[in-house]
C-alpha cells in the first residue's frame, strides 16, 4: 500500500506526492511497514515531523470492509 497525496490529473500528466512510509500487506492479512529508512530520513530533514495528531485514530466500529464490484480482477 503506497502512501500519497491524492492523484491530481492535468491533461496528459499527474501530479502526486509520495508520503514515504508505506505498508506491505499479506494475502493473508499480516501486515509491516516499508520504507522506514526513507521515512526517518525525511523526518531528519524536517520534510515529515512527528506525531501529526492522528496516531490513536481508529476507524468507527460501524465502518465495514468495502465489497468489490463484480469482475473487478478482470484485465
């Protein structure tokens, strides 16, 4: 899972911002993060300071997975 600003299309180009840490996700669920060393590096330079607020966030309770839509895997 890449970590990044929202895609911005302008024409035939896009612009986005990679947001460094990112987080690799096993079929089975497991999860770890990626990129630690890019991260700690930015934080080093003051691109990322640290905590932004949101470390204790969680999802409300009601929120469900979301289903794909038929086919969704189909080239």
């Amino acid at each position: 899972m890449n970590l990044q600003a929202p895609l911005v299309v302008r024409g035939r180009s896009f612009d986005t911002t990679d947001w460094a840490p990112d987080i690799w996700v096993a079929p089975g669920g497991a999860w770890r993060w990626k990129d630690e060393d890019d991260f700690a590096r930015a934080q080093e330079l003051g691109v990322w300071t640290w905590p932004t607020g949101w470390e204790e966030w969680r999802a409300p309770r009601e929120w469900k997975p979301l289903t794909l839509p038929e086919g969704w895997d189909v080239v």
